[in-house]
C-alpha cells in the first residue's frame, strides 16, 4: 500500500516572498532571501563578511542592507556576501559580477570546509577548498515577471534549499533551485559530505527527467572528495543509470535515465527518492542522496496533504518539497 512520504527532519520555512515586476526587483529579492538566511529562529545562517563597493571584510558585517548597496561590477570595486551555515561550516560567496541590462550576473562559489579568507572592495575572497557553483543570472533575466521564492531551512542547520519561482501570467513560469548542505545516507569514505547546487527548472514543469539529464551533460550538485578533487554529482533516481550521447545526434546531452518508472493509473504519479551520483573519475558512483527532496514524473505544481493531516508537500518543476499544513504557496 502507498505510503506518503515522511520526513526525516523538521523544517523552518520562510515562504512567499515576493518581488514584484519593478526596477531593483533582482536586489530586493536576493535581501529577501538572505535575510530570511539569517533570520531563522533555529540555527541560522551568518554573515561572514560583505561587500559593498566602498566598505569591505570579513568581519561579520552584513553590508547588503539597501539595493542601492549591491553594486555589480566585472572589474573594480563592486559588492560581495559570504554567509555561512554554521552547522556544517559550508560557506557561500555570492559575488556580483555585472549586469545585463536590469538583472545580476554573479558568480557564487562554495567553500565546504576550509573557509574564505581575505577579499576587497575590487576582488571577492577566496578559498583553498572553493567550488564555482554558479555564473550565470543570479535569478532569471527579466524584471517584467514577478518573483516568488520560498527558503527552508533544517532545525538541525545542515540543510538550506531556495525555491525561486518567477510567473509570466502563466504562459512562460520558471523555477530554480538552490541547495546546500549535508546529504543523507553518505559513504563512510565521504568524510565532508556537503553539496552545493544551482539548477534551472524552467523545462521540469512536466518532468523530472531533464535536472537527470542535464543540458550539455553538465551536473549540477558538487562536493569534494576526501583527496581535495571536485566532484560532480548528479541527482538520480533509484534505478537509474547512465545512457552516452549517440554519436549519429548532434546538440544532445548524456542522458540519465530510470528503466523501473511505474506505469500508474491517470492522475497518479510515482514519487522517488534522489541519490546523489558523482562522475568525476576515481570517485564514481552513489555517495549519498537528497534530504526530504523528491522527484516526481507529470504531477502538475501544487500542494499535498497527508490522508493524516501531519505532512505537508509542494511540488514545483518536477521537485518536491517539504512544507506546511495549511499555508497556500503564492501562484501569480
């Protein structure tokens, strides 16, 4: 008999928060969400340190407290955040980079144990252990849509993920995801068993399949192994394995794919477990798997209750996440 999903850890959620279709709309939802970081009740995250074009270190400051103190910049000075999860002693750099046209372009960049040190006015710190997660928009690149993210947030401080959505009036919806933190179920030889991630969900609305089978081939969770190396992870369902791109197909991408997805009746869709799976040579294979994170195959977005009443669940762009009895997430 189906059993609906139980959750192995207690979360805080800091939910709808919106940004509406204006100028700074970028700014405004990135001071959203990191407050809401340090804000939890529970465990929350710090600021290491910050950046705002005119002050900088890494002396606890949180400098990004006004839009008009995230300046971007390629070269000179510009703004910067370093924010750690203290139970885990992952940090995040979000450095930013430029703009193209309205919007950020950043590089975020994880440290998994060794720390940031140094950084200026001019050039974001750095760290021997540091991981290139992302640089690219920091959201999506318009501000004609409106933004709605949700940030959730582990009572044991070892797992953060941000759910951003942006709406276009229902015709073009969009998500992403970040995530960070500890995965569940490690191998023994994974002794810092922190990941962090990154990833569109703009072509997920019907399926799982294409954060399985990432554009390119690229994988969108990293971590690293004991030896220092990086490794690139992608996040597989049970069964799941490794298809190489036909040599006959031009613009595809390696596919990862589940031979044993159920076939249910309309209106029901399987719910699987995510593992994480490194690629990286020397460490290949399934090191570990997502917390209270799901993926589904069809299931439209929206919000599940438990027969019980007890648990909560959304589903957005082929995910699934924890929530919370009773709370409507925002849909514009």
């Amino acid at each position: 008999m189906f059993a609906f999903p139980r959750l192995t850890k207690t979360w805080q959620l800091t939910p709808n928060l919106v940004a509406d279709a204006v100028s700074g709309q970028a700014a405004t939802m990135f001071r959203a969400i990191k407050d809401a970081l340090l804000g939890f009740g529970t465990l929350p995250w710090t600021c290491v340190g910050s950046s705002d074009s005119s002050t900088a270190g890494l002396d606890g400051v949180d400098r990004l407290t006004s839009n008009g103190a995230i300046v971007a910049a390629s070269s000179g000075a510009h703004s910067w955040i370093v924010l750690k999860q203290p139970a885990t002693g992952l940090q995040v750099c979000i450095d930013w980079l430029t703009t193209h046209g309205t919007v950020y372009y950043v590089s975020v960049v994880i440290s998994v144990a060794a720390g940031f040190t140094g950084g200026t006015t001019t050039a974001r710190p750095t760290a021997t252990d540091e991981i290139q997660i992302r640089n690219d928009y920091w959201h999506y690149p318009t501000e004609a849509w409106v933004h709605v993210s949700h940030v959730l947030h582990s009572t044991d401080g070892k797992n953060t993920r941000i759910v951003a959505q942006v709406f276009n009036g229902g015709t073009d919806n969009r998500a992403l995801l970040w995530e960070f933190g500890r995965a569940g179920s490690p191998i023994t030889e994974w002794t810092t068993p922190l990941v962090g991630c990154i990833v569109n969900l703009e072509f997920e609305s019907t399926s799982i399949w294409p954060l399985l089978a990432p554009r390119a081939g690229t994988p969108y969770f990293y971590g690293k192994a004991p030896s220092g190396t990086t490794m690139q992870m992608f996040a597989v369902a049970p069964g799941s394995f490794l298809l190489n791109k036909p040599a006959t197909v031009t613009g595809g991408a390696d596919a990862l794919v589940d031979p044993n997805v159920p076939v249910l009746s309309d209106g029901d869709y399987p719910l699987h477990e995510l593992g994480l799976v490194s690629l990286t040579s020397s460490y290949k294979g399934k090191h570990g798997k997502l917390v209270d994170l799901w993926g589904t195959i069809g299931a439209n977005d929206g919000y599940f209750v438990s027969p019980d009443g007890e648990t909560a669940l959304l589903s957005i762009g082929g995910l699934v996440f924890p929530w919370q009895v009773g709370l409507s997430p925002r849909v514009e």
